[in-house]
C-alpha cells in the first residue's frame, strides 16, 4: 500500500477539509488496484467511536468494498492486550483516594475544605492518569525542588509519599490511562520483535497525550505503517515552525503539538505529505487564519506577509462574525440560522465548550420543534431521574421542610406506579393546608392530624407519605448502608401507595444510565466504609455529575452540537462557532490544587496552555470550513465579556490591511450578522399595546362589601382597589409555602410576650421588670420561632425596646389598670346595612372608669396627621367603645388611646383625640361608607398610597406600571 521509506511515514490533511471523507478518499485510491481481500487487512484505528462511525458510513456510501478492520484506540488496545489486567473502574479509583485525602485532612485540616473531599481525590485521580499517561514516576515528582515555593506546595509534594502505595501497588488493578500506557508499551515491545505487515493507519490524532504519542511514533515506523494528521496547517513556514520552541512558551499554538511530533520522530515540514489532493474549503481563509495565529514572537510577520495575502473579501466571504449583546441573544441568532439550515438541507453543527449557551440554544430551537443532536447529551445530575434520587439523599441529612416535601410530591417519578391522579390530588390539598397554616416544617404528628381530619379518605396515602417522607435524618454510616437506604428509599417514594414495583424511576434512558451508576458505586461502595450522611450527598452528587444521558436516534440528523473533540474530525456545510470569548473559549485553565505550572514543567507533565493549545487547533480546523459563524455575547449576566484572543488577533489583522480590503471584509463579516441580529431583535419585540387605565371598578351595590374591620379601613383610604379585590371578586394572595420570620409574625410574637407579661402581673403580682420580659420573650421565641437566626436577632430587638417598655409601663399603671386583652367589638351603621369590627390590643381603666386602649406596634407608629387623615385604627376603636364598648366592657368614655411604639426607635403615639373627638370620627366614617356603598363610585387603585414605592397585594392585578399615579382613574360599572 506504501512506498518504502526509512523514515516515519505521516500525512496530514489541510485544516477546513472533511477529515473523514477525505481519509477515505485518500484510502480508497490507495487501494483501489489492491485485491479486496487486502483492503479487509487494512487496520485503521481512530480516537473516537463518532469517527468509526462516519467512516463506516462513508465506506457504505459505495462503490461496494470491503471494509478495513476499523478500531477505536481503546478497543483496539484491550483487544491487543487481553493478557493484561483489566482497568480498575474510575470509582472505585476515587473511593480509594477518598480514603487517602480524607486523612489527609485530618492531619492538615487547614489544607482544604471537608466538603472538598470528592473534588480532591477526583483531581488527584486526574492527575495520576495524567502522571500515567505521560510516563511520570512518583519519584519524578518527590524529587522536585520546591525550596522556593510556597507551603502548600511543600504539604502536596508530601502527600505525594502516601500515594505512594495507591500508584506502584502491583497486585491492584492499574488505572484506566495507567493500563493503557501498559498496552501501548506491550503492543510497542511486540511490533519491535515482529512487526506487522499489513497496513496500519492511525487516524485523526493530535498527540496531545504521551501514551498516544508513543503509538504514533510506532505505528509510523511499522514497514507499512502511518499516520494522518487533521488540522495540519501546511501555510506556515518552515521558519514560524521553528520558533514553536518549549512548552513554557509556545504550546497555546495550534500546531505546537505537530512540531512536539516532528522534532520527536526527527522530521522536517517537507517530510508531511498530504494524504489526499481534497482542497481546503477555502485556502485563501486559511492563509489568514495561519498568519493571524503565527506564534507572539513572530506577529512581526503581519507587516511582511500581510500585503501577501491578496484581496481578503474572497478570503472572508463564507464566515459571519455575530457580536450579540447578550448570551440569550446570541442563542437565538444561533437558533435561527440552524432553524434554516433545516430548508435548505444543510449539515449545521454548533461547536462550543460553553454547555450553558448550547441549553440556551436547544430551547431556542424547541419553538420550531427542533431537538439537535447534541453530542454530550444531558448530564445525568440534571435528567428526571438524577434530579429525583439528589432530592432523596437530602431527606437524609436536612430536616424536612414544606418546601422539600411538595418537591418530591411533585416530581414525575414521584408515585409513579399508579393512581398517579389521586396523588396529586391529595398533594395540591396538602399544599393549600400548609400555605393556610405556614407551616415550616412538617412532621407525622401535624400531617396525620390533618388527614385524618380531611373529608377525603387518605389513611393510606398519608402512611406512604409519613413513612416515606419523616423521621429519615441519618448521622452517619457504612457507605453501602446508606447507598441500600437511599435507594430503597427512592424506590418507596416513586412506587407510592402501590404494594410492588419501582414506577417510572429506571425506565426510559435516563433510568437505565442511572442504573448503570448505581450498580458501579454499588459494586465498589464497600471501599470508602464509614461516611458521613452530608459526605455521601455530596458524594453522590458529584458521581451522578460524571454520567450523560443521551439518545442519538432522537436528534435532527442535520442539527447537531459538538464537543470540540469532535470538531476535530468531522465535517459539516455550516460550522457555527459559539461562544467564543475568554474564559469560555478558550477556556480559562481549572485550578491545579497539587502542582503549580513551573512543577508540571519541571516534572514533564501537560501545561495549562495545552488545554489553550488544542482549543486554538479545534478553532483553526473549525474556521476552514465551507460557511462559519463566529459568534460572542458582548455581555454576560455580570459585566462585559473579553473577545477570544483569537477572534482579537483575526480583527486586528484585517483591521490592519486596509490595502488588501481587510476593513471592508470585516465590515462585510459584521454586516451578514446584523441581518440576523435585527431579524432576532423583532422576533423578540413586543408589539405595542395601548397603555392598560388606571383602573376604578364600580361593582353594583349588593356586590359591595358590608363589613369591613378598623384595620382594612386605612387600606380603603389609600387603596381602595386592594378593598374591592379581597372582597367584591374575593381574592387572597396566595399564602407563602413556607412560613418566614416577616414583621406579620413579629408583630403576632411581640403581641404575645406583653401580653403574657401584662397578665402575670395582674392575676399573679408578678412585677415588670426587663428580667421578666426577657425571660418570657425567650419562651415565647423557642415556642414559635423555629429559625435559629431569627429568634437571636429578634431577641436583641425585644431587648433594646425592654426598658422602654418597663418605664412606660410604670406611667401607664399610674393612669389605670389592665382590665381586657384581646377584646372584639361590632358597630353597625343600621341606615346603611353596614358592620365595622375592631379588636382592641389592650384596655386599661382609670380609677374613674374611663377607659384607655392602647395598640402595640413593631414598626414606627403612624404620626398625628396620618392618623387624622388615613390611619384611623385607634381613633375608630375609640368612637366604638364609646358607642356601644368591647367584649366584656361596657360603654365608656375613652380618656386616650395610644400607639406603644416598639420598634428601632421606641416611642409612644397618643391618638388625637382632642382634635378629632370620637363623635366627630365617627361621623366622617360613615360618610365614607356612605360614599363607597352608593351607585356610581369607583373603587380607585392606589388612590393615596403613602409613597410610590410602597407595594399592594393586588397591584398586578391593576396593572400598575403600565399607568402611574399622576394617571386619570377610569371609573368603569360592572354588572
């Protein structure tokens, strides 16, 4: 198949050209005057089962031949090497650190985090794969210098020493890369003592890896032998080619790796042939690209090889270059131009590390009903089952809240087996009766009670739900323990009432990779032993984050979403390229927490800038393709995003050959994007409407409210719209899930200390003292306040306003004595059918037998003028126990009634009652009844709030915003 050469035999392919289609071109010329049973000898291996795939498929595609033996790198390798032991699994490699870093901690608690645990026995397994792959000893790493480092570097080098064991342990199962460098060598040592003679090709690798690299050096030397490199760039000079020098200073270069091969193998540029004659796309675009990604200490050549490269209209005519103002933005251009690639037949793929834009984008495409075939599929974390089973675990190390009782009743999987109906029936019941109550949280005593009191028979869901749902809180326990439990749990709660079965939970694909989770940390549980229930949660979490769910038969076959991987070797009519700014793509380098980037040099391992390095090479392939798109979110959620340094570098290059048309082909790059920018813009507009009125409902008289208490009658003042919403149309605001430390339970506390205070003074003579008040607010809080934080801070309030309240106290004994807590009262207005009610906080009587009503508050009391002129709460409870008096107390004179203010800045209100005598309150009260019970008055929004900030329950309902208050009410007559 091949000429014979002494030296290595490697070909490369331009970057932009269709890698599989043009290897298989390349091959079948090869072989086209070969027998078919010599093609069949042909062994092709590949890096990835997509790219087996595809040129299985384009083998297919004819003329009818048979095929090479076509083999990804990691069956190729087991398959050659089946004397070897197998690969430990990944999880049981992370349990086993687990063990190890945990120690670790114990003896440097101060090294990390404890809920790091997992994190750092990952990245330190990454890390051994690393040291495997690339051939680096322990002693490599033991041995360098870190006398100018600082500590934390001297505690990992020491670390090192324990792991020590975990790496040379013969008789353990040796890593995934650990056993694939053992192949490698194995296959290697084989072919030196009796190569190979048939045809073996290794395809569509970079050699970024040291154990990859050692098989191409191989397979290039075999009698018949090669290897074919994408993304070659065949542009640059043999003089750019060599100032790639070491790693510290050139690896972020897409062909550093390529150069790294040639200087390892002995080669020359010269030495890389092509392997087939397919042109590049567009040559012209990949002069531009190559010199405007030459190597920084070479960008001088954009003065000398710039004029060189001609008009760069023809160059730039196939890329667009998208500069959204934002992600959401940029998704939907995205979105919109995939949406026809669809019409027009076209192969679209989206390239992207960014896994938040390429969500953005699969919603984006959901409006036409387009599902892409998006390479990494959908975590497992995020997918129905994933979501579920973290739901679970947390019932194992958090007291349960209404809040995550409804989010597991309402989950899908959640009582999946039957009568599904009846489930979510009794749950919407239950949730109504926990917003009623506020409830926080929840226990079998409170929800049984409330069953067993429900019209609905639920005696058996309610036992599923208490026994599945309480009482599950774990300390700690054996790893497989609390694994079986959580399981077992889970399987509880998605079988519901159901006496069998496990519901929907591990069906469907998301169930089944699941399962295959699961049976792995099964299988491997026993090794981490005793663990801590919040550990294991966390623990859970992070292994559930390592799975995928996809189905690749689902996906538009022309829509798809890559991986950059897979950018490398596949092709497509239209190459979307997203995302690209700094810190996305290229990706900012993960912190190493083991070696620095001066250590990793020293100790041959991979630089942060090799990540950099492939992201440019998977850009420059990328951006050869037939028609690109080049997009970038001038903003984030945060602030202004930086350009990728590589867009900056194609900018300023154009920017700067204003002879070659380099501005205008830029302008023409940006100006096909504003098209579809413009076009999303008005996708996105909201078509105008007119201005909604400022509304002012007149409901017909026997729809009008009859009752109203002293409290709502502030509110009819000021908002009298928030009147006719909660009883004309008789709308509540929903009540929170979750009960919250707010001023309404505050004030409700308060309430109750002084009046538990007040009391045991009058039936017990018990005195008021600040130690008295204390000592009762503390019960009181631990009684009703179950948040922790909540009960420390309003125990500071309480003992900030407590002398106030003592002193005050003192003045107001002096006037009179307590006489009624708590008291209710009616008036009505008989001419008018109308019932106002009031219930009095605190009545004092004076030796006289006059009376004192006071009101506690826990804000700011409202002035003299407010209470004059809108706040008429004690003023109008005045006027009624004149008239006809409260519970239990009979009409009298009322001497004051006063506000004790209790709040930041204590202080006692007197209403005034001198300047508005109660006769006269009352007499304006009923005039304004009078006005809102008769024909023709409107029920006006916002009519005199206090200020413009201040928000009403039923403000959406008016629509306010779309009008203010210096609009006209629209008064309009309801039947």
């Amino acid at each position: 198949m091949f000429d014979f050469t002494t030296g290595p035999r490697v070909f490369a392919l331009a970057p932009g050209v269709d890698f599989p289609k043009a290897f298989v071109h390349g091959l079948r010329e090869r072989v086209s005057d070969d027998k078919p049973q010599d093609v069949a000898k042909i062994q092709v291996i590949v890096n990835t089962t997509r790219m087996a795939r595809r040129i299985k498929r384009l083998f297919d595609d004819g003329p009818a031949t048979l095929l090479p033996r076509i083999q990804v790198l990691g069956g190729f390798a087991n398959n050659e090497t089946a004397d070897l032991p197998a690969a430990t699994s990944p999880i049981r490699q992370r349990f086993e650190l687990i063990q190890l870093v945990t120690s670790l901690l114990d003896q440097q608690p101060d090294l990390a985090a404890r809920a790091s645990v997992y994190d750092l026995a990952d990245s330190l397994a990454g890390l051994f794969d690393e040291m495997a792959g690339e051939g680096v000893s322990v002693d490599t790493i033991e041995t360098l210098d870190v006398t100018d480092q600082s500590g934390h570097w001297a505690r990992a080098q020491s670390f090192f020493d324990i792991a020590r064991q975990f790496l040379e342990n013969l008789d353990s199962p040796p890593g995934q890369e650990a056993r694939q460098r053992r192949a490698i060598e194995t296959i290697i040592k084989r072919w030196e003592e009796q190569p190979p003679q048939q045809p073996v090709i290794l395809a569509g690798s970079t050699g970024s890896r040291g154990t990859m690299q050692l098989l191409m050096q191989a397979i290039a030397r075999l009698p018949q032998g090669a290897i074919v490199l994408p993304g070659f760039d065949f542009d640059m000079p043999a003089t750019t080619w060599a100032h790639l020098g070491s790693g510290l200073e050139s690896e972020d270069h897409p062909q550093f790796r390529y150069h790294a091969l040639m200087q390892t193998m002995d080669l020359t540029l010269s030495d890389i042939a092509p392997w087939h004659s397919t042109p590049a796309p567009s040559t012209a675009r990949n002069k531009l690209v190559s010199l405007a990604l030459r190597p920084a200490p070479v960008t001088d050549q954009w003065l000398s090889e710039g004029p060189n490269l001609g008009d760069l209209l023809p160059a730039t005519e196939g890329i667009t270059l998208v500069e959204a103002t934002t992600q959401r933005e940029e998704a939907l251009t995205i979105a919109a131009r995939m949406r026809k690639a669809t019409d027009e037949g076209l192969t679209c793929a989206l390239i992207t590390p960014d896994r938040m834009l390429t969500r953005q984008v699969t919603a984006a495409l959901d409006r036409w009903n387009i599902l892409p075939d998006d390479s990494a599929g959908q975590p497992l974390q995020l997918s129905p089952p994933g979501r579920f089973l973290r739901h679970v675990v947390a019932l194992f190390h958090q007291e349960l809240t209404s809040e995550m009782l409804l989010t597991l009743l309402k989950h899908p999987l959640t009582h999946s087996e039957t009568d599904r109906g009846a489930h979510l029936r009794f749950t919407r019941e239950l949730e109504l009766h926990l917003r009623r109550k506020g409830t926080t949280y929840p226990n079998s005593e409170s929800l049984t009670s409330w069953a067993d009191a429900h019209k609905d028979d639920m005696a058996a869901w309610m036992s599923w739900l208490t026994s599945c749902f309480c009482d599950q809180e774990r300390q700690k326990d054996d790893m497989s323990a609390l694994l079986s439990a959580h399981i077992f749990l889970a399987e509880s709660i998605a079988r519901g009432c159901s006496s069998e079965g496990t519901g929907e939970l591990w069906k469907e694909r998301a169930g089944q990779a699941a399962t295959r989770v699961i049976a792995d940390i099964t299988e491997h549980a026993p090794v981490v032993g005793e663990i801590s229930a919040v550990d294991y949660a966390d623990l859970f979490g992070a292994l559930l984050s390592r799975g995928e769910v996809r189905d690749r038969d689902s996906g538009h076959p022309n829509i798809l979403i890559w991986g950059t991987l897979e950018a490398r070797v596949q092709g497509a009519d239209l190459v979307i390229l997203g995302g690209l700014n700094e810190g996305s793509w290229p990706e900012a380098p993960s912190p190493d927490p083991w070696l620095n980037r001066k250590m990793r040099h020293d100790a041959g391992l991979l630089l942060p800038e090799r990540r950099i390095g492939l992201a440019a090479h998977d850009f420059q392939q990328a951006v050869g393709a037939p028609e690109v798109w080049i997009t970038r979110s001038v903003r984030s959620d945060e602030a202004e995003t930086v350009p990728s340094r590589w867009i900056n570098r194609m900018i300023n290059l154009l920017d700067g050959l204003p002879e070659q048309n380099g501005p205008e082909a830029l302008a023409a790059m940006r100006g096909r994007a504003q098209i579809w920018l413009n076009d999303v813009r008005s996708l996105e507009t909201v078509l105008p409407t007119p201005a909604a009125p400022r509304p002012s409902p007149i409901p017909p008289a026997e729809a009008r409210p009859r009752q109203l208490s002293v409290t709502e009658i502030k509110r009819l003042i000021r908002d009298p719209y928030a009147i006719y919403a909660k009883h004309v149309l008789k709308l509540r605001p929903l009540d929170p899930l979750m009960r919250t430390p707010d001023a309404l339970l505050r004030g409700i506390i308060v309430h109750d200390v002084l009046e538990q205070l007040i009391k045991s003074n009058r039936d017990h003579d018990v005195p008021v003292t600040r130690e008295r008040l204390l000592e009762i607010s503390e019960t009181v809080l631990a009684q009703n306040v179950p948040w922790a934080t909540a009960r420390v801070l309003w125990m500071a309030r309480l003992s900030r306003v407590a002398d106030h309240f003592v002193e005050g106290e003192k003045r107001r004994r002096s006037r009179g004595a307590p006489l009624k807590f708590e008291a209710s009262t009616k008036a009505n207005i008989q001419e008018l059918g109308f019932t106002l009610t009031a219930k009095a906080d605190r009545i004092d009587r004076t030796p006289e037998g006059d009376l004192i009503l006071y009101d506690y508050k826990t804000g700011a009391p409202p002035s003299r003028d407010e209470q004059i002129f809108f706040d008429k709460q004690l003023l109008l409870e005045a006027a009624m126990a004149e008239q006809n008096g409260f519970e239990d107390v009979g009409p009298a004179h009322v001497a004051a009634a006063i506000y004790i203010g209790l709040g930041s800045s204590p202080k006692d209100q007197p209403a005034p009652l001198s300047e508005t005598p109660t006769t006269q309150v009352w007499e304006e009260f009923s005039k304004l009844i009078a006005q809102y019970l008769e024909e023709g008055k409107g029920f006006t929004s916002r009519r005199a709030m206090q200020s413009e900030r201040d928000e009403g329950d039923f403000d959406q309902l008016a629509r306010f915003g779309e009008w203010d208050a210096t609009d006209e009410s629209t008064p309009q007559a309801l039947s």
